[in-house]
C-alpha cells in the first residue's frame, strides 16, 4: 500500500522524538520531519502554510479562526504546555515587588498573540487585579529583532502597544531598564547571563505554579498540532492517524523518562521531580485529546476573547477535526464538545 507522503514540521522533545527518528510511524503516511525552532515554525505556518502538518500555537490557530481564516485544522495532540509563573521578569531597579506595581508600566512581549503571555495576562488579571489595558506593552524581538509577526494586527485596537525599533530587543531594553518588566514563552539573553539588573517577578515561581494547578486544574497549553485543511479535506483519516501517532510517540517517551536504571535527560533530580508530579497531577500527567482537556481548553478560548485578541467567541469544536472529537480517548462516545 502506498504511503502519503507529507512533511511535518515539529519540535524535537521527548514527548515527539521517537516520532521524529522513525521509531514510530503514523498509519498511511510518510513523514518528512523538519525541526525548527517554535517562533520560525510558527510564523512560516501561519503565513505561509507551508507545512502539511505541523506544531503550532494554540492561541494563533484560534485567533485565526476567529478571523474566518480556515487554513487548518487542529489535532487534539499539545507538545508544549508549561507553567508561566516563573517567566515574569522585572528590572531590579523598578520597584516592582508584587504585580500590583506593574499597573502603569512598560512591559515587554515578543508578540501579543503568544499563547505563553495569553496565560500570563490571564492569570495576572484573575488572581492580581491586573488588567492588560493598564499596562503599555512593547512588542519585539527578544533576543534578535524581530522580522515580522507570524501574523499582522494581533494586538487589539485601543491597547497601549508600541512596536520596537530596528536594532532593538527586549532583553537589552530590560537590561538596560528602559522597560519595566517582560513576559516571554522564553527567558531573555539577559537573564541567562546572570544580570544583575533583571530578576524574577515571584522567586517563588515553583510554588506558585503547583498552588495555580491546585486551584484551577490547568497545565497550561501552548502548542497545538494542525494538518493544513487542503490535505485534510483530500485524506480525512489523515487527522486520527496524525493522532494516533503522537499519542504513540509521548508514550513510548514517557516509559523512556520513567527509566530510572539510566536517566534519559541530564536532570540530577529526575526521579523526585517525576513523582513530586505525579502525586500533584496523576499519573497521565501530559494528557492529548478532548476529554482530558475540555477544561483547559475553554479556559484558554475564554481568556482569547476577553483579552481582544479573537474576533469573535470560538467554540470548542471549531479548533479540531470532528473526527479527533470521540473515539481516540477515554471518553464516551455519546459526549461532543460544548
């Protein structure tokens, strides 16, 4: 039987490398893996489509829609969410010691629409009182400038928002304390560097995070996998292959992870973290598919919408294939999304 060939632009973790280097293979298809760096897959994808399937941003593939720009079609599969607390940088000398001090000031942002400072503004304005209207915000390059955004016109229209110049970064704009704070998926050059002049908002990230998931049951999700909808509409069965396939491949890296007769990533303390999560979040503690996710996800479309970032409200079922909704995990095949 012969195989469709399509390419697939992913990044390389542990969670998709077994998909990646060819031990797991999706059913019907002949994957041509191109790894990339998320902000270049991004903004390729979603100006571009260039890829067949490909990891992308969660809040983008929504804003898109939103905009009645169909060009893909989601996978319940998500291979990055993360934990935002501890990415909230402060210049040391600001004054900033709690979030109210961020009222009025001039935070930092590589791109409005990154599903990283979606989560951020949502959570700075539900358990702090701040709002993304009281802040100025500076968009840009973090470490480089900036080439383009992945897509035009994300930041909504009355917001304080002030494009960097040629030349200029965020982390050299922080350092030097020409803006107040930043929030980033990624931390900048300058604090890897060990500056002085930049700190974190809450030293106390890690317990911050555990207490958030505690309170409202989200791992916050980033990363979202979307088949572009022209080879969708051609191979329908092409969405629960591209499913299956991930879902394959998380498992067999999480059995490599659990390992502890070798680690399998250079973490000393791999074993405590692992068990330190699994007691918090249960056992599947990187769940793909709907039934798991509803939560999380509704949450993500709600907070989109209330920050202007969406023209209009998405609906749940809008974001994946109909046939990715009942039959690839736990659920019963009655229940749909709402």
């Amino acid at each position: 039987m012969s195989q469709l060939a399509l390419s697939l632009a992913c990044g390389d973790y542990d969670r998709t490398r077994p998909l990646l280097d060819g031990r797991v293979k999706a059913e019907g298809i002949d994957f041509t893996p191109i790894v990339l760096p998320p902000a270049e897959m991004f903004r390729r994808q979603a100006r571009h489509a260039e890829f067949a399937v490909a990891e992308f941003s969660l809040a983008t593939h929504a804003v898109l829609l939103s905009r009645g720009d169909r060009r893909f079609v989601g996978v319940p599969v998500f291979p990055s969410r993360s934990f935002r607390h501890g990415h909230i940088l402060v210049h040391a000398a600001a004054g900033i010691e709690q979030p109210g001090d961020l009222i009025g000031r001039r935070v930092g942002c590589p791109e409005y629409v990154q599903t990283a400072a979606v989560w951020v503004r949502d959570f700075l304005a539900r358990d702090h009182g701040v709002h993304p209207g009281q802040l100025e915000w500076y968009l840009g390059g973090l470490d480089e400038p900036a080439e383009e955004e992945r897509i035009e016109g994300s930041a909504p229209a009355g917001l304080q928002a002030v494009r960097l110049g040629a030349g200029e970064t965020l982390s050299d704009l922080l350092e030097r304390g020409a803006i107040d704070a930043l929030i980033s998926a990624d931390l900048p050059r300058c604090f890897l560097a060990g500056s002085p002049s930049v700190r974190r908002l809450f030293p106390d990230y890690h317990q911050r995070e555990m207490d958030y998931y505690r309170r409202t049951r989200h791992f916050p999700i980033m990363h979202v996998v979307v088949v572009r909808r022209d080879v969708y509409e051609r191979e329908p069965w092409v969405a629960r292959s591209v499913y299956k396939a991930f879902a394959a491949a998380k498992a067999l890296g999480m059995r490599q992870l659990s390992y502890s007769g070798a680690l399998a990533a250079s973490v000393p303390f791999l074993m405590h973290a692992l068990e330190e999560t699994r007691a918090l979040m249960g056992p599947d503690f990187w769940p793909y598919g709907l039934a798991a996710n509803r939560h999380t996800l509704r949450a993500l479309l709600a907070a989109l919408h209330e920050q202007g970032l969406t023209a209009r409200p998405v609906a749940l079922e809008e974001l994946f294939a109909p046939e990715t909704w009942t039959g690839l995990d736990p659920e019963p095949e009655a229940a749909r999304p709402n």
